[in-house]
C-alpha cells in the first residue's frame, strides 16, 4: 500500500510541476516575511530559532514542518507529518498539511533532499518563493543553493545573502 501511495504522490509531483508557473514579485525591503520551513526529523528541534535568529525575522512569522517516518513520532510531535497524513491515491488527508499547504507564505525553505513527501508539499504550497539545494528538481524551486552536502547554516547564510542583494 505504501508502494501504491508513493507512486500516485510522484505522479502529483510530476503534474504539478507541468503547469504553468506565475512568478510573483514581492517588495523585500522593510516587510516581515512569513516562512514555512520544510526540514527532516532531526533538525525540527532547533531550527526555528535558529533561522528567525539568522534572518532577523520574528519567530512568530515562521511555521516548521517536518518530515518523519515513523506514525507515532509524527503524531506526538506536532511540527512532525509521516506517510500517513496522505491517502492511497497521494491526497493530503491531515487538516495541518492542508491548511499549510494552502497558506501563502512569501518564502518556503526546503533544508531536505531526496524526500518525496517534502517535494510533493513544496509543488503543492502557495508560497511566492520557494528556496532549496540545487540537487533538487529545478522545477521545484525559485532560487536553489549549491552546498555538497545539506547544512542548515550554511543554507541560511547564503538566502540571508542573497536577500540583502535583492534588497540594494
């Protein structure tokens, strides 16, 4: 059955990302962003204060989401989400994901590689601009960073760059 869900999840992603894409501008200098933050289990301790810390931006305008295998953790840790808030045929079954999927942030930053679930939560998101690693699927993302291997820090270093150059 989990075979079944991840095919119909990539077939999601895989439409998705043939539609057309209407490219959004939105005016950087003095606003507040709102960030969704897409990260694995093991960073959804820290990375929340670390990111509003390195960004300047108030905690409150960040949401965290994270991804993690096992149904149990994902149901007692409630920035976690598992296989099992999407039915046979890749639907978003949880209310969380949909809501956050439905929200329009104005940055989604993907910290993860290779995860489905997470790709099919970042073609599905109504955020302005989508941020992640350069080994990802181009479509995916609006701006990619390239590092060798994934680091939190690193990641938001060079997007808080990047801003203060889109800023000038």
């Amino acid at each position: 059955m989990n075979f079944l869900r991840q095919l119909f999840i990539k077939k999601k992603i895989q439409n998705k990302l043939l539609e057309n894409v209407e490219f959004s501008k939105v005016e950087f200098k003095g606003k507040q962003f709102t960030i969704l933050i897409l990260v694995g289990e093991d960073e959804v301790e820290n990375s929340k204060e670390f990111i509003a810390n390195e960004l300047n931006i108030p905690i409150h305008n960040i949401t965290l989401l994270g991804f993690c295998k096992s149904i149990k953790k994902a149901e007692i840790v409630e920035e976690l989400f598992s296989p099992n808030d999407f039915g046979l045929f890749g639907k978003i079954k949880s209310e969380k994901l949909k809501k956050i999927v439905d929200t329009e942030f104005d940055f989604l930053l993907n910290y993860t590689t290779d995860v489905m679930y997470i790709d099919y939560i970042t073609s599905m998101s109504n955020a302005i601009y989508k941020v992640g690693y350069s080994n990802s699927d181009v479509r995916l993302y609006d701006l990619m960073i390239d590092l060798k291997k994934p680091n939190i820090s690193i990641f938001t270093k060079e997007l808080n760059k990047y801003i203060k150059i889109i800023n000038r």
